[in-house]
C-alpha cells in the first residue's frame, strides 16, 4: 500500500455537511468533483494502458480509507494491468465501473456547462462522481460497501473476467455506464453476420454463362430483411441493420464475389435469429457469425426514472458475481467514443446524489439479522 503514497493526488474530496438525498453541494465540492473528473480524463488509459490511472486511483483511495477503516487492494489482471477495489467494512452493494477508454486520447477541458475530453462520461466522469458519492457516504457513517475500477471494458473486458473470478461477497452490483442518469431496465443483444455469396466470372454480354454473386447476395439480403423480428415490452423492438456490403469487379463483368456485413439488436433468445437467417439464406450464401452478445434484463430500483439502452456494457461478463446487477450512470452514450465526448456538470452532480441514494437503500432493505452479522 505504501508504494501508492507517491501517486499524485489531488486534495480529498471534503465536506462539511451531510450532503446527499437531494441536498445541494457546496460549491466547493462541485469544484472537487470536477477536478477529479479531469484529472481521471488527464491521464491517457487507452486500453491496454490502464497501469497510470489504476495507481493514481490506488493512492486516492488509500487516503480515504486510511481516514475512513477502509482498505484497498490492486486485484492482478495481466502484465501492468489490475483492477482497483476498495472497501469499508464487509461490501453489500458494490459501485463499479471501468478506467480504460477508446482512442484517442483526448485532454480535458471544461466551460460553465460541461467537462470535455477523453472518458468524459464514458466512463471516467462517473468513477469520479462514485468517489464522490463514497466520501458523502463514509462521511455520514455509512459502511458495508465498496468501489470496484475494472480495465478493459472497451475491447474484450479482461478486468470483469478477472472480477468474475473473485468475488468479494457483494450482495449488489451498481455497474456505471452513461444512461443519462436513467435505470437502464435492459440492453439490447447484439448479433453479427457475415453473409458471403460466391458466383462465376463471365463477361456481362454473356451472363447465362456465369453466376453472379451480386445477384445472389441481393436476394439473400431481401429476404433477410423479410425475417419478421420480434418485440418485446421492455427491451422494444428487435432490429436489424445491413452495416456494409462490397463485392464485384466492373460493370461489364459478372461478379464472382460479393458480402455484407448485418447486425440484429436482439431482445431475447437469439436461435429463432439463426434458423430464420439459415432459412432465408438457403444455401445460395453463407452465413458466417460473427459475434454475439446476449440480451440482458435488468431490474427496476425503487423512484428511478427507468430506460433501455442497446450497447454492451461489462454486466454479462461478471456475471452476477459481484451482486443483482444495476446500470445507471450520469452522461449520454450518443456522446461516448467520439471526438466532442463530454458531461454535463449538473449530470455529474446528479450522478453523485443519485449513487449515494441507491447505496443507502440498498443497505437499508438488508435484513437486520444479516447487517447485525457484518
Ligand atoms: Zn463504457
């Protein structure tokens, strides 16, 4: 622990009143809060890099639960990689999200409004706003919880596999990703085919003597896009997308080769997807998968506005073992992974309020036998 004393750290979090349940921050604290935000966004973790950041967050933590009878503990990923875990008595409800981002690195800045830059809300604005969330908390005497920082959500999610494999007893899952502070109740699956048709050169004066895989590919796809999809109340609809498609060689040659790339968002069991696609391919293409994420449903939290939300996020991967899984998290994903990624300040601020809030009740319906036993 005493390696990380050398981090650079910002001045703690502070306050000096008892801050959540829709009490206004200090103006102090907001400032705080944003600092950390940028500082977070400051420091380049493209994945796989996330080896600066996790140390800086190893020595911010351990000064909080020095102050605070916590502990914090660097669980190992791979060569310079390792998730942050810190906790305050025996965690019930854990609040996690990820410190690697997409590329590029983009620096911060920020204007009256927003906090611009790299992990502005994906998803480094809300490890900050958990932070913050923790010092509002362990300064109202609340214990029993703990924060989880995992590397490599954005390509392969190393770090949940990793957590998946040692868990801590936690009863309750906070995962953060940007749904505008809404309770994601589900996302949409995702699957992904490579539909490849082949056919026979010829020049195209004399097509009945050749095939044309343009053709063939044209009609596979038609009637593809003739599945009908299903729909479900919570998830909505399933939908289906045609991303790419290439083939052929010039106008006056009968194309011997041809492919798209499709993709459904699925809401559900996704084998009724492959037969139809088998179905409708009928042997005149193949159909190759190329990846596929299930189809989540979530639960509801009690007075949180609620959404559904189509991209993937690390749930699946930990797979229930840190706890009943909840997404929410302050920003908007429209913004995430591109160049003019940022937060809302007042998001940010909400974010806090509205961890703290989910951490005490969650606590709070623990049942007494149980909290008496920790
Ligand atoms: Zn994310």
């Amino acid at each position: 622990m005493e390696s990380y004393r050398g981090a650079k750290k910002l001045e703690s979090l502070s306050l000096a009143v008892f801050p959540f349940l829709g009490s206004p921050f200090l103006a102090i604290e907001k400032m705080d809060l944003f600092k950390l935000a940028r500082t977070l966004i400051d420091i380049d973790s493209v994945t796989p890099n996330e080896n600066e950041v996790g140390t800086y967050l190893l020595g911010y933590l351990s000064d909080l639960a020095d102050r605070h009878g916590g502990e914090v503990e660097r669980l190992e990923v791979a060569a310079q990689r390792f998730n942050v875990y810190a906790r305050w008595g025996d965690p019930i409800v854990t609040l996690s999200t990820h410190i690697d981002t997409v590329p590029p690195f983009i620096s911060s800045r920020e204007d009256d409004t927003y906090i611009w830059g790299r992990g502005a809300c994906d998803a480094k604005g809300i490890a900050a706003a958990m932070i913050a969330a923790t010092v509002h908390l362990l300064e109202a005497g609340t214990r029993n919880f703990g924060l989880l920082f995992v590397v490599g959500e954005e390509r392969g999610s190393a770090g949940a596999m990793a957590a998946a494999k040692t868990p801590r007893g936690s009863r309750y899952l906070i995962n953060g990703e940007p749904t505008e502070n809404l309770l994601a109740l589900g996302t949409k699956g995702a699957l992904r085919f490579e539909i490849i048709a082949r056919g026979k050169l010829a020049h195209s004066a004399y097509p009945e003597l050749g095939k044309s895989a343009i053709h063939a590919l044209l009609d596979v796809l038609q009637d593809i896009r003739r599945i009908p999809l299903p729909h479900d109340t919570v998830l909505g609809a399933c939908t289906l997308n045609v991303g790419t498609i290439c083939g052929g060689r010039a106008p006056n040659v009968v194309a011997d080769e041809a492919s798209a790339e499709i993709m459904f968002r699925t809401i559900g069991d996704a084998d009724p997807i492959h037969e139809a696609v088998s179905a409708a391919v009928g042997g005149r293409a193949e159909a190759r998968e190329v990846s596929h994420t299930s189809a989540l449903r979530l639960s509801s939290f009690d007075g949180l506005p609620t959404t559904v939300v189509a991209f993937a996020t690390d749930i699946p991967v930990l797979g229930g073992q840190w706890g009943k899984p909840f997404l929410i998290g302050p920003g908007s994903i429209h913004v995430a992974h591109t160049a003019e990624e940022h937060i809302a300040k007042k998001s940010l601020v909400e974010g806090v309020e509205i961890y703290a809030r989910m951490v005490t009740q969650l606590l709070a319906a623990q049942p007494a036998a149980q909290q008496a036993s920790l």
